[in-house]
C-alpha cells in the first residue's frame, strides 16, 4: 500500500491523473471515505488523466455516470444509496465490466462482497487542515 499526502483539491486531481496512466481496461477502482472526502474530485484526475474532457460530477442520483472519448471509457459508480450487492446486479454491473472500461466505484464498501479481490483500493480520508487530503492505494504503485 503507497500512501500520499495532497494539500489542494487540485492535487488529488493530479494524484487521478498519475494512477490514470496505469489502468488497463476492465480495472476497477474501489473508493472509500468520508461525504467530502475528495473521490469526486480524484475520479476528475482520473478523468482527465484518460483524456476524457467531460465535466465529471458525482453520481449520487443518477447511481452512475459514463465518460467516453479518453483512451478507456471511465465509468463513474456512487454506491451510497444502494442498500446491498444485489441492487449493483441490477444496475447492469456485469454489463459495465464487460465494455472494457474504468469502473470507479465511490461508497464502495456498501458493495464491497461484490467486489474481485484484484480491484485498486484507494482510501481517501481529510487531513490537518481544510484542503489536506491522506490517501491511501492499494493494488498498483505510481
């Protein structure tokens, strides 16, 4: 596991950005942390860090957002309102892995029995002061 330390919203974009260049299609991202922590803002990075020029917004009721024209296709997942695993089937889960894209997964511990053992976890937790951000990969070095 790496662990970061950035100091600005835009930071932990370029951090996305980094671990943009080293997914492969079919990766799946599993996010965790607080309400405001910044997975928002680090799926941005990742976003851009694919070439996608899309405005990325969080999915909270929308469930997820598609991203196509970066070199991979970026899918954008906000489990916080799915009670379990099973609702993620629904949703045509099966169906994202399959179309060879970023799947980055927010709130992923409410689905997290539903995850492969193989997907990048990245922790993202407040720091010291308003913009600090402590992250935490697993799974690929940058």
């Amino acid at each position: 596991m790496s662990r970061y330390v950035t100091n600005s919203e835009e930071e932990t974009q370029k951090l996305g950005e980094r671990l943009a260049a080293k997914l492969a299609p079919g990766t799946v991202i599993a996010f965790t942390g607080d309400l405001g922590a910044g997975k928002t803002a680090f799926t941005r990075g990742l976003a851009r860090g694919l070439g996608v020029n899309d405005r990325v917004t969080s999915p909270t009721f929308t469930i997820v957002n598609e991203y196509e024209g970066g070199r991979l296709p970026l899918f954008h997942f906000d489990m916080y309102r799915l009670g379990s695993s099973e609702e993620l089937y629904d949703i045509g889960w099966e169906d994202y892995l399959a179309r060879g894209g970023v799947c980055a997964v927010e709130w992923s511990e409410n689905i997290d029995d539903a995850l492969d053992h193989d997907a990048l976890r990245v922790d993202i937790r407040r720091g010291e002061h308003q913009g600090q951000r402590l992250i935490s990969i697993e799974g690929v070095t940058l």
